[in-house]
C-alpha cells in the first residue's frame, strides 16, 4: 500500500484554543477599551481570537479589512451619494464604521492594520489615547464624543517577513495596551485536527510532524490556517499528497517546492 | 489509473531525489552548516550511512548513487535531532577543563607569552598538549566517536518515529549489523614529556582502537565476552550502564554525557600512564603504565620506542569522573543556555532552562529553540531612517558620461514598472460638483521607483577630490566607483533616488532617536559627509522599507562586502532574509560589487536579480553602466 492512511471524512469541528489562545481572549476583556494590537504570521490564530472574544462577551463589533487602497472616508465616515426619502439623490455626510462603533460603545475590529495607510492612522490617533477624542471635521460634529465601551482591537501580519504590510506608526504603538506578537500558533492544532480527521491519531500526528518540519524555516513554515484546509481536504476525498500539492506547493517559492513534497511524501506515503 | 498508482512516481530520476534530499536535510538543518561525503559502494559494510559531528561540523556520510527513501530520511532525522550545537560547546569544554587540571611548563610560558598559565601546583602531561588546548585530541577523538556511535542510534530510532516509517530503523539496524573494523579503526597516540630528549627521541605510547566493536556492542550485535579490542572492553565494562542509558534515552543530552565521561576517562587515564617515571604520578594518578610492552619503532631511525597500550587502566575513581564530567556538562549547558536566552530576550520570548534529567521537558526545549530561529528570520530588529549629513562634498565622476544620452522614449517605457500617471481618488465625483481639483492621488509605488544604495563602510574608500583626482589616478577606490554609477544613473533617470548607508550621526539632535543606521541623500552632484561607519546593511534596508512604498521598485546596492552589523543577530540571514521578503513583493535588486582588491569574496547575501562586479581599483566602464541600464529597463 503506498498511501499510508485510510480515508477519513471530514467532520465539523470547533474552535480549540491553546493555553496562550485562552490567555489572549482574557487579556483583550481585561485592557478594554484601551488598543489592543495582535502581530503574527497570517493564519496563526489572531483574528479567532478576536472573534471568540467577542463571541463569548456578547458584544456587538464592526469590522474593517484595512488594505493599501483605503481610505479615511471608508473608516470615519464621508460626503457620499444617498437616496432621500423622495427618491432624490443626495449628497450628504455619512458616519463610517469607525465612528459608528465610536458614538455606540461597539468593539471595533481592523484586520491586517499593517497595511493601512499612513493618513488614516494620523486621523484616528486621538481616539486611541486617553484622551478618547474623535474629531471629524467634515461631518460638521467637530469632536465626537466616544463611547466608554468603544474599544479598537487590532490584528496585523509583521512587517517585512514577505507580507505587503508597512512598519506600524511607533506613536500608534505607544497607544496599544496590548502589542503582543504570537509567535506560535494560538490554536490547539492537534485537538483541531483531530476534530476534523475524526479522532484518526495517526493521521494527526503525521501532519503536526509535517508541518513542524516545514517550520524549521519561516520560507516554508505552514499556518494553522492552512494545516486546518488540508485536514479538511483529506476529510473530502483528496490524499494528502493531493491535497498538498493543491493548497500549498505552490504558496512556497520554487526552490521551496521540493522540500515541501519531501516532506510530504516522507510523511503520507509509505 | 488507481489513485495509488497515480501517486507513486514522485522522484522520476535519481538526481532528483538527491537533490531534494539534499535540500530536505539542509533544511532540517536549520542554521548548521552540513557537508555530504559519499564514499564508494565496494566500501559498504566498511562505513555505515549516518552523521558525523566533529570539529564544529556536521557531514553525512554515505555511499555514492541512489539511496533509498528511507536511508535518506535516517541521515534527515538524526540532523533534525541531534543538538551537535551543545555537543560542540562540551566537546571545546574537554579541552579547556584537561588543560586547567593538567599545566604548562614554565619555560613554555615563558617562550610563549600569551597562552594560559598552568594552575600552580600542576605538573606535566603529554608533549602534545604542552601550552594549548589543542593538545587534547586524543580525548576529543573518543568524545567524537563515541559520541556519534551513541547519537546516530538514538537519532535513528527517533527518525523512524517521527515519520512514522519503522523500516527505517530496521534498515539501519541491518546496517550496522553487516559493518566491518576497517573504517572505524583508529591509532591514538601520546608523545612522552622529557625535556632532556630532543622530539625525535620521544617515547609514544599508542592505543588501537577498534570502535566498531563498540559501536556493535551498543546496537546488541556483540556480547561484552566477543569484544576483542582490550581498550573496547575496558570502556564497556567500566561505562557499561551509561553508554546503554543514553542509547535509551528521549534526549539528546544523554549522549553528550556519556561520551564526555568515556573521553575523560580515556584522557586521563592514559596522560596517567605515561606519566610514570617521566614526571611523576600526574593529574589524578594512583597506578602507572609499566613500560613492559616497549617495542622499538623498527621505520624510525632515531630508535624512540612506543608503548602499545592494551587497556586503560582507569585509575581515576568513578567519583572524580563524574565530578569531572558533571562539571563539564553543566558548564557546557549553561553555556549554550545562555546564548539561547540571550536571544530568546531579544525576541522577547520566553526563557528556557535545560534539564539534562528530564526528557519530556527536553522535547519542548527543543521546539522552543526551533521556534525561535524561525522567529528571528521573521522579526527583524534593525532600524534605520534618513538623517541630515553632516557637510557636503561635491561629486564629480571620473569617468567620460557624455556616452549616456537622455533616451526619454527608454524612460517613458521605463516608467511602466511603476505607473507615473496620477490617478483618481474615490472622490472623483466631487471634480464636477465642487469644483474640486484635490480628487488625484499619485499611485504610490511611483515614489519609490529606482534607488540606488551606496555602501558608506570605511573600506569603501574615499572621493578623491578634484586636485587629488587630477594627480593622482592610479587607483580607484569601490566609493568612487559607486559615486560614478550614480551619476550616469541620474543623468539618464534624474527622478531616482540615491542614498549613502552608514552610522547614525553621532551629534545630539539624534540622541533620543538614534537607529542602527541611517540614509544621508546624494541630490545632483553633491555628496553628503557621514561619520565613519560599519556596513549596518539590514538597518538601511529596513529605513527603505519605512520611507518608501518599495512595491515593484527596483533598487541598485553598491557594495564591497557583506553586512557587518545587526541587532537582530547574524547580519548575513537579516540581510538575505529582508531580500528574500523584498522579491516575494516584486522588489527587483541589482548588487553592483565594487570590490576592494582582485579576488575579493563576491558579499553572498545580496542575492538579487543580477550582480555587476566592477573592476577592484580601476573606473566603472560603460559595459558595467549598460548592464545596470539593463537592470533598471528590465
């Protein structure tokens, strides 16, 4: 038999969190409203564990993928296009997400704040230092005020480790009273796996062998995320090798590829 | 076609499963260096596969051509689970602990000032070992072969585990089994001291050592009653339970352990023996080598005579050993502990404390050391920004640029890599409704297009002044040679950017902002005065990053070497690493190498698209500027 595993099907699994994961969803309720900045490799767990924080305190959030080409007006709030009650078009102020979680006490997620422009955290500063003030000039309300359940938590990828992200504003990081960087994944990936594999043990522990020697080095370390996809890829009927090759061979440079597949191959074929 | 067929061919041809084995295993190696020597099939059976640790490197011996899957994922695993970085720091322990126990002569001292002194008290030892540390070799020869014996067994055993493929131990198991004496075989040697004797009349005293035996012994291939080698048994009946535990053990300190307390033995033993009747008992003697098995050296001419050892006399009790060994041992580990959570701090991770005792906790030692080199090449430390010169000099080139004419259609086409067109912001809409022309935005990779970075290192040299320049031309310095390809650059692209990376200035407007480096701009022909600086390549690499969008930009290093400073820890992996980053985002990197003398080492880390390499000393020339031209138009 040259695949080594039997087939196994998916199954739905739960997020499962490690030590440092259940540590980090307490620490974001213990610093609110203060900022809260998660750095770390994509897909290690950040964002779940912003989500599951806000899941298990009930609170209402808004969220904001912040990429290169956003803009203040996007954030805060702009003169935009509006149909009126008469069917007219109108041009008139209207509040963005950012000050809607501000006025509201909601917790305001920004996703990937490393690639956000540089005018837009100028524009935000002021609400994230004790002084909690939003000023927004355009809207015509000059100062708005914040509401003291308002809490800005945000995730970012490091910068210069191959992400497209920029240095974080070191004044923005003075702000933060939470800056940690994961550097390990906050997920409990073997429990994970093995939700989604159906309890096959072996099966798991060929992965967390796998992906511990691909993390050797940052070139072709692999993310939780993307371990998550390829156990729920065998769990649809791909062998691992299949599934490999199709998720994550070609994420990794071309002198990477074959270290990826050896590895591979070592690991689930026989 | 069933799915398991369809997935059986992976490795078409043999050299590619050598090369990607290769590249696997250099890749579990992490930051080691590992060399490969292949020895001849006919000499199978005379030398196993496996890995070899000695002298602060690591090889991989095995035998020419194809190798099995599983053969290559043995020598894989025992890399990945070896700590040859700990065995290394006790292996250089040996040496230095024996030379303290042991002395140098005065009169050496005297001859040779600067090495260390005996401790008071000590007397003779060995001639080899007379004044250095590396007179210890015989005892650095033990450690190393019963250290790789003990570890490539215990390695292999994990290897098989680990990927989940027990024929790989069954393999190496039979391995071994089928290996002869003949590769394993060696001659130690000690030279008498007697500073009445010239050194051709030294007596030797020499031990043949046939370490497959052990090596047999400990794979259970052997009873103790079959060892034939006398210095074999000797070991094995005094270390008997310390060698079988660190084969057994989970982790990989046991090994260390043991073979330092066998070399130590060994060591202390025979510099015993040999110092009978020559200077007296020495280090720790209680009984001596009788010289009864003298035998005159029939080749020499000079009629010394050697003693062939048969066996240790092991005249150095359990407990000194162990005292020995653990002192040895801990000092190793503290050692190596402390490099580690030194850098561990740097991160800002947490520390580790190594406990050679307990193996569960060893395993997350390990995974928290793995853990942190991935870490280091994601998490740069080095800073650096653009800071205000400190004078100006005027620029002029030393070489004919009247060649280079301004070819806008080149440049127009050249723009595209970064779109110098302005573009439409989301409210555009306000241009017809407000009238308001502040609706455009400069599409931001356009900012950073073209920089060139001139390395500012004192072995750049200087630029010669005009009167300097006229007089003397015999030589070109690299820093001239730079200047010169910035100024054709700006010629035929005057919107590019050139920047001199150095120090920090050391005047007090920086005192609080100071970073590891810093940019000083080269605008039309004015060049700026820097303080005399290192090459903190990675900090100004990092000062690009933060004041430019370096997306699609392309950007020309001038340099005559590698980095020489980092924060982060070793310059050559920043450096390589920011790079590696770069490209991923579509950075392209030319490296013009403006060396300092003929054969110079091209600087490895810049590992751009294309490397120019001037001519040490003479002017730049128009082939060198067209194939940066060349570079730049892509």
């Amino acid at each position: 038999m040259h695949i080594k595993f039997n087939p196994v099907r998916e199954r739905k699994h739960v997020n499962r969190f490690t030590t440092e994961g259940e540590n980090i969803i307490k620490w974001l309720g213990m610093a609110k409203p203060y900022l809260s900045i998660l750095m770390g490799l994509a897909g290690c767990g950040k964002t779940q564990a912003v989500e599951e924080y806000i899941r298990r305190n009930n609170l209402t959030a808004k969220h904001v993928a912040c990429h290169p080409g956003l803009e203040a007006s996007d954030l805060t709030g702009g003169v935009l296009p509006k149909v009126a009650d008469d069917g007219t078009p109108q041009i008139q102020y209207l509040d963005g997400p950012y000050t809607i979680a501000a006025k509201n006490g909601y917790t305001m997620v920004l996703d990937e704040i490393t690639r956000l422009n540089q005018p837009i955290i100028g524009k935000i500063m002021s609400s994230l230092d004790e002084t909690r003030l939003l000023t927004n000039p355009e809207s015509g309300e000059d100062t708005i005020k914040i509401h003291p359940d308002f809490h800005v938590i945000a995730t970012a990828n490091p910068p210069a480790a191959g992400y497209n992200t920029v240095n974080l504003d070191e004044a923005l990081k003075s702000r933060a009273m939470i800056y940690k960087y994961i550097d390990k994944p906050l997920c409990d990936e073997k429990e994970t796996l093995m939700d989604i594999l159906g309890g096959d043990a072996k099966y798991v522990l060929a992965f967390m062998n796998w992906a511990e020697d691909l993390r050797t080095d940052a070139s072709t370390a692999i993310s939780t995320r993307d371990l998550c996809y390829l156990a729920k890829m065998v769990g649809r009927g791909f062998t691992a090798m299949e599934a490999i090759e199709l998720n994550y061979k070609d994420k990794v440079t071309d002198d990477k590829k074959g270290i990826v597949l050896t590895g591979a191959s070592a690991h689930f074929e026989s | 076609m069933s799915r398991a067929n369809r997935m059986k061919k992976r490795y078409k041809t043999p050299s590619d499963l050598r090369r990607d084995h290769r590249n696997f295993t250099s890749h579990l190696a992490g930051d080691r260096e590992v060399s490969f020597d292949n020895f001849d099939k006919e000499n199978i059976g005379q030398y196993v596969a496996g890995v070899e640790s000695n002298n602060d490197s690591i090889v991989i011996k095995r035998p020419k051509g194809r190798l099995t899957f599983n053969s290559n994922l043995l020598t894989a695993g025992q890399i990945k689970f070896s700590n040859h970085e700990l065995s290394g720091n006790v292996r250089n322990q040996i040496a230095r602990r024996l030379f303290n126990k042991a002395y140098a002569p005065k009169s050496y001292d005297e001859e040779h000032p600067g090495y260390e002194s005996a401790p008071e008290g000590k007397t003779k030892i060995h001639k080899s070992a007379h004044g250095s540390w590396s007179g210890f070799n015989q005892a650095k020869e033990v450690y190393d072969a019963v250290y790789n014996i003990l570890e490539n067994f215990r390695a292999s055993k994990k290897s098989a585990k680990h990927f989940n493929r027990p024929k790989i131990l069954k393999d190496h198991l039979k391995d071994i089994a089928k290996a002869q004496g003949y590769g394993y075989e060696t001659n130690l040697e000690y030279t008498e001291v007697d500073d009445g004797k010239e050194w051709y009349n030294l007596d030797r005293l020499q031990f043949d050592v046939d370490w497959n035996e052990l090596r047999q012994w400990v794979y259970s291939n052997l009873k103790l009653k079959d060892i034939k080698n006398p210095v074999i048994e000797s070991i094995v009946k005094r270390h008997k339970s310390i060698l079988m535990n660190a084969s057994d053990s989970l982790n990989n300190i046991s090994p260390i352990h043991a073979a330092l307390t066998v070399a130590l033995d060994f060591e202390m033993s025979a510099q015993d023996s040999f110092g009978n009747g020559i200077g007296g008992p020495i280090v720790c003697g209680k009984k001596s080598i009788v010289k009864t098995t003298a035998k005159e050296d029939e080749d020499s001419e000079y009629g010394h005579d050697i003693y062939t050892q048969k066996s240790l006399n092991h005249d150095v009790s359990e407990e000194d050993l162990e005292d020995l060994a653990t002192e040895i041992m801990e000092s190793g580990v503290q050692e190596y502990q402390k490099g580690i959570n030194e850098r561990l701090g740097k991160q800002g991770l947490s520390q580790i404390t190594i406990d050679p005792n307990d193996d569960n906790k060893f395993e997350d030692v390990r995974k928290q050391i793995e853990n942190l080199k991935n870490i280091e090449k994601m998490n740069v430390l080095c800073t650096g920004g653009i800071a205000e010169n400190e004078g100006i000099i005027s620029l002029t080139n030393s070489i004919d640029l009247s060649s280079i004419h301004l070819d806008e259609s080149l440049d127009r086409a050249n723009q595209g890599i970064g779109s110098r067109g302005y573009k439409l912001t989301r409210r555009a809409w306000e241009l017809p409704t407000f009238g308001n022309i502040n609706v455009f935005k400069k599409h931001p990779p356009t900012s950073a297009d073209l920089i060139t970075l001139i390395d500012g290192s004192g072995s750049m040299g200087y630029l010669r002044s005009e009167t300097e320049g006229q007089t003397y031309r015999r030589h070109t310095y690299p820093l001239q040679q730079a200047g010169d390809m910035v100024m054709a650059i700006r010629k035929r692209f005057p919107d590019s950017r050139s920047f001199v990376f150095g120090d920090y200035p050391r005047t007090t407007k920086y005192e609080d902002n100071r970073q590891d480096a810093a940019l000083y701009e080269i605008k039309d022909n004015q060049f700026p005065k820097y303080p005399a600086s290192g090459t903190p390549l990675c900090g100004s690499l990092k000062a690009l990053e933060k004041e430019f969008v370096l997306d699609h930009a392309r950007i020309v290093i001038a340099t005559d070497g590698d980095a020489n400073w980092c924060k982060t820890g070793d310059p050559y992996e920043c450096v390589y690493n920011i790079l590696t980053s770069w490209r991923n985002k579509g950075v392209r990197i030319a490296t013009l190498f403006t060396p300092n003398y003929e054969g110079q080492t091209m600087p490895k880390s810049l590992h751009g698209d294309v490397t120019i390499s001037a001519e040490a000393g003479m002017p730049i020339d128009s082939l060198q500027i067209k194939q940066v031209f060349n570079f730049i138009k892509g």
